[in-house]
C-alpha cells in the first residue's frame, strides 16, 4: 500500500516540492490510513478535523482519537467545531450538503489563513462508483459519469485509487486506529444504500464491478476533457450575456454535433432537469413560442435564440392609481411624472424609456396595470386602432418579456404601452401649453 501510495502520488503528479499540505481527517478508516501514510512515507503536513456535533458523544470520541494520534507523531491538528444542523436549517439544505459546504468553505479558510497550497481528502475507489450510480439515479449529463477525480481545484484524492476493503485490511496490519461512523449504516441514506444493497448485488454479476466502474470513470473523463474542451469554444460562439438573461443561437445549436451534451452540462446547472433538456433540444426544430420552467429558471425558445432568464414569481396584477400631484412610482415599475409648460425651446425626448402625453387631454387618476388580450391603442404616427397584442409581435417582444409588458391608462383608455409606443390620441400638438412627461428608471 505504501509503495502505491507514492506511485499514485507521482504518477498523478498530485504534489510538488512545494506543497504545503492539510489533511482533512475525520477518524473513519479512510482518513486515518491516509494520515499513517502520509506520515510513515515523510511527507510534511497538519492535519483538519471538522466536529459536526451530529452524533453527540460519537463526534467528540471522533475528535478525541484524532487529537491524540496527531499528538502521537508530533502533526499540528486543525479543530472546528460546527453548529450543522443549525446551519442547515438557515440555509435550507439538507445535512449532508451543510456538512459538505461547512467543511469546504472552513478549508479555504484555513488555506488562506495558513497558506496551504493543497487540500487531501480520503475518497476511495468504492466512493467512485457510489457518486456515478447516485448521478444516474438521479439523472445526469455526461460529467457525472466522470466519477471524482483525483485533483481538482487545489484538492487531491490521494487513496482513491484503493477498494475500502483494502484501506480496512491495512488499517487492521498495520495498527492503524480509526473509529466506525454509526450512521454509515443507516440505509435512510441513498449512498448507504447504494453502498450496502446496490453495489453487493451488481458484485454477484460480476466481482470486478466496483474496479469496472472506476476504470470507466477513467474513460469518460477523457472523453469529457475533449468534450469540454470544444464546449467551451462553441459557447463562445453561440452564448451572448443580454442584461440578465443568457441566449443561446438555435442556428448554431442545430449545427453542433454534441449540442446534447453541451445543452445538458448548461441548463442542468440552472435547475433543468437532463430528460427536460432533451425536450428542449427536440425544440429546436419546432416552432417558436414553447416555455420552459426549472424551480428558478424559465427558457423560452424563440425565433433565433433560446433565452434563459430568472423565474419572476412576483405577481403582475396589480394595478396602481397615479393621482395629479405624484410625482414617483417604485412599484410594479419605477416611474417619474412631471408636468412642464411648452416654450419655445421645448424639445421631446425620442426615446423609449420616455413618453409625453398632452396634459389638457389627460383624465386623473391615471392607471398602470398589465396589458391584456383585447386590450388596444391607437400607436402614434397611426389613425387606426392597434391590438396590444399584435403590436408585440410587430416589435418582436419575446414571449417570456410579453409578460412584463405594462400599459398606461387615462379614463379606460390606453395612452402608453410603457417602454414602446405611446398613443396618438394624447400626442403633443401645436395648441398643447401643458405636458405631463413620464420617464421609466
């Protein structure tokens, strides 16, 4: 095991002569083998232990094993003890995920604060196979196949190369201490349940499943690496950031051999589920006007681009009354009114964002409220009246920015499509001496 250990190491090229090095430690058999390596092998590290307080007396006997053992052979040890379910429940996420963000977000802190440069983690070969199978449960695109690497953002996996049952048989030659996680047993977990009914029966098939599994991982994450490499230069091409939303050029979609894969690793990671994806690139030979909904995500797939946005939950119903003498709005839309007399140098702003209504015509209070099928105006620079709706598509509105639309109103009727047009009926004149001018912020 020793021997492997530091081919692994090199061969991986998981540290240099410059490393500076933690050990996450959490007293199971993985962490405490790889602590006896690093140790018996000379390298120079400290080591981090995380108490989760999630296990009462367990988490401190963990903690009290690791103490003493770093003692033992001289280790500078790390110790934090975290409020976890605490924390899980602020943020909404389950234990495990609180556990994870904890301890990782704790060793960046520790890498800063002490200048560590590389972060070692006790994953095995098993841990492999149990991340792959519990991506493909749940639906993954082709990175989740890929397993977890052995180097990956200032973190190495340096035993990840053993079976479990091989990490175990050391411990037992060699002395190591560890102590067993009561909870590694309880099958309410998917990884325990993996690891204790799934992998067992799929090891009766075939006794090399698990190391089948592993060297499988290996090869995707070749093909991934190439993958990822032209699925980032197609993004370059085909992704434009608009304000805050993401579009994505269906032409250029059409005609990229891996856009499966390239759609799946982009929108699963708004929230999109893989099989969701697939409709969504089954789309592009469709017509335009399909919506698509993550839990925060909306994609509309219109003409020329696929355009991704945040989920608006807010209501779009409400109707605001806007009296004589205001002069501000915030809500539904930031607004600003003021009345302005018409000399001589008065000149209209030619721009979207701004309307000028002639104010003798103007009945208060006036409304804003969303536009609605059947509603109409007379657009300016016309005579003839004007679906609101017709007008949209007339300005190529996408369908998902329709529903954001507001109209302005004057005793029931419309004189502004707010941000677009205004209505010709209110429009400035030669006898207007008073106008009401109303900016979007």
């Amino acid at each position: 095991m020793r021997k492997k250990f530091k081919n692994f190491i090199e061969k991986q090229s998981l540290l240099s002569c410059n490393s500076k090095i933690v050990l996450g430690v959490s007293g199971g058999v993985d962490s405490m083998v790889m602590l006896h390596l690093f140790h018996v092998c000379g390298y120079s590290f400290e080591v981090a232990h995380c108490n989760f307080s999630l296990r009462a007396e367990e988490s401190n006997c963990d903690e009290a094993l690791v103490k003493k053992v770093c003692d033992e052979k001289g280790v500078k040890l790390h110790l934090k003890c975290f409020d976890t379910v605490g924390y899980a429940e602020k943020n909404k996420v389950s234990i495990q995920i609180a556990a994870r963000e904890l301890r990782y977000n704790w060793f960046s802190e520790l890498c800063k604060n002490n200048g560590f440069t590389t972060v070692a983690i006790a994953h095995n070969k098993n841990d492999v196979v149990e991340t792959m199978l519990i991506n493909l449960t749940r639906g993954t695109g082709l990175k989740g196949l890929t397993g977890i690497k052995s180097s990956a953002n200032g973190v190495i996996r340096p035993i990840i190369f053993a079976f479990r049952k091989q990490i175990e048989e050391f411990a037992h030659k060699e002395g190591v201490a560890y102590r067993n996680d009561s909870t590694n047993s309880q099958i309410k977990y998917a990884r325990n349940r993996i690891r204790h009914n799934v992998i067992p029966e799929l090891e009766t098939i075939n006794e090399g499943a698990v190391d089948n599994f592993y060297n499988t991982s290996i090869y995707l994450n070749s093909t991934w690496q190439a993958i990822e490499k032209m699925n980032g230069e197609f993004a370059k091409q085909s992704k434009v950031y608009k304000n805050d939303e993401v579009h994505y050029s269906i032409s250029l979609l059409k005609g990229y051999p891996f856009r499966q894969v390239f759609m799946v690793e982009e929108l699963t990671s708004y929230g999109f589920p893989p099989a969701l994806v697939l409709d969504i690139e089954k789309s592009l030979s469709t017509q335009a006007g399909k919506i698509f909904y993550s839990s925060s995500y909306q994609l509309v797939r219109d003409r020329e681009w696929l355009m991704l946005s945040k989920l608006d939950k807010t209501t779009k119903e409400t109707e605001v009354e806007i009296d004589a003498n205001v002069t501000r709005i915030e809500e539904p839309i930031a607004l600003t009114f003021k009345s302005v007399d018409v000399t001589a140098d008065f000149v209209i702003a030619k721009k979207s964002s701004a309307a000028v209504f002639n104010l003798g015509k103007l009945t208060f209070p006036l409304v804003l409220r969303p536009w609605h099928q059947g509603d109409w105006f007379v657009p300016f620079g016309m005579t003839g009246r004007k679906k609101v709706s017709d007008f949209l598509i007339d300005q190529k509105v996408p369908l998902h920015h329709k529903q954001n639309v507001y109209v302005l109103e004057s005793g029931g009727q419309i004189i502004w499509v707010v941000g677009y047009r205004t209505d010709n009926r209110y429009r400035v004149n030669k006898e207007c001496s008073k106008v009401l001018q109303v900016n979007v912020l």
